[in-house]
C-alpha cells in the first residue's frame, strides 16, 4: 500500500505547489505515494488518516484555522511548505501596519465584510513537523522531504548561509558592493538564485537559527535606510522571531 499524502492550500499564490506539479521528479514522487488531497495537482479529493500533509499559506480566517487543526488531526506527520505557512509570508505584513487598518486600506467601505485574523506562522498554531522554506520552495526540497519522511527519518535541514551558497558559485559579495543583502543571516540551500541574479538575498528561508544580526544590522545601517532594512527583513518571513522585531513590534 503506498503512503497517503495530502497537499493543502490556505491564502496564498500557490506558487509552492506550482513547483511540485512543475517538478523534474514529479512522475517519481506521483508513483511512490498517493496524494489524497491536492486541489491544484489533481480533480478529486478526499479525507482519510495522512501519512504526510503538506500546507502551503497563511491562516488568515477562522475556517482555516479550523481546518488546519483537523489536518493535524488526521495526519501523522505536518510539514510547513513556503514562507507563508513557516513565518507568515506577505500576509503578515498586516500584523504590523493593523489588521483593521489593512482591511480598510484595500476594501473601503466593505472591510467590516472581510475577516483577516492577526496571522501567526504554522508552527504557532499546530504541531509542524518540518519546514520546506523559500518563496518559492525549491522542489528538491519537496521530493527529499517526501523521500525521507515516508522511509520513516526525520528530513535535515541545510545548517549554512546564502553566502555559501553564493561562495559555491563564484558571486561577488552584494554587501560589500554596497547593496543591502540578508545572506549571512538567512538559511542557504536554495543554490542562491537572487545573488545570481545580481539581486539581494531577502530572506525567504528564514533566519538561521543562531544568525549574527547585530553584526548584520551594523553593516547594513552603512548602506541602507532604516526602512529599507525594516522592508528587506519583512518581505516573506515577518514573523521569524528574529526578525518581527526589527523596526519595532507588530501591533
């Protein structure tokens, strides 16, 4: 009997999910499990017990904060996929300019017909077994998280930096170009594909676990304003705990 996985979607650009249907391993992780549940990769679905669910987005409303806990329910084990499920994502930046506020700035006079709760990362809200990080995930990631959590090991996490990432690749270093860059302090792994672009790490993995932010924030305040790094640590992981309080708290 194949392992049953579940793939689901809260608020969010489904971008995560489009790199798992656009995958080159696709075929290989479809014929080693069966998916029970994924809106975007399949037309019918259906609840049973999951050996893995994966949920991409952030919880914003009181039905996704419902479903989220009955995904945990039937699920042995929950992983996290994109900076929107691990620290918030886009969504969150509503925590720190007031979620009231926001809902009026985008619908008007029909905000009070919107709900939009104060958006906490999952592993706030539920048990998270793992983390696939990025915005968006990069599809290895997915099929080793697959690989190892259904042969029953506990996925690893990548331990360095962007810069090493960079270092692998021979790119310049943007920090001392003078361009405001979150590499030190943000998981690598990703094969920094920003950097290669000529564009800054923005920190969509996340923080390290032990970053050196002060040494990070000291050189930034030489090239960069105090809003732009306030932007460049709250684009797609606002409510890292590392950096959520970068520029003062959330409200």
């Amino acid at each position: 009997m194949k392992p049953k996985v579940a793939i689901f979607d809260l608020t969010d650009c489904e971008g995560c999910e489009v790199q798992i249907v656009n995958s080159r391993f696709i075929d290989r992780v479809f014929e080693g499990v069966e998916f029970l549940h994924f809106r975007l990769g399949q037309r019918v679905n259906r609840w049973e017990e999951f050996d893995a669910a994966f949920v991409e987005g952030a919880v914003i409303t009181s039905h996704e904060l419902e479903l989220v806990k009955k995904i945990r329910e039937h699920s042995k084990f929950v992983v996290a996929l994109g900076s929107c499920a691990c620290f918030g994502g886009i969504a969150a930046l509503n925590n720190f300019i007031g979620v009231n506020e926001a809902k009026k700035y985008v619908y008007g006079d029909n905000a009070d017909k919107i709900e939009t709760l104060y958006i906490k990362p999952l592993p706030e809200i539920i048990k998270v077994d793992f983390l696939i990080r990025g915005c968006p995930i990069a599809s290895e990631d997915f099929e080793r998280t697959v690989s190892d959590l259904l042969a029953g090991r506990m996925p690893r996490e990548h331990t360095r930096p962007v810069c090493m990432d960079c270092k692998s690749k021979g790119n310049p270093c943007l920090l001392l170009e003078g361009v405001e860059c979150a590499g030190p302090v943000s998981y690598g792994g990703c094969g920094a594909p920003c950097p290669s672009a000529g564009m800054p790490c923005d920190a969509c993995r996340g923080p390290l676990e032990e970053p050196q932010m002060i040494a990070e924030l000291e050189l930034l305040k030489k090239i960069a304003s105090k809003d732009d790094i306030i932007r460049l640590f709250r684009k797609y992981a606002p409510m890292a705990p590392l950096f959520k309080g970068i520029g003062g708290e959330d409200r």
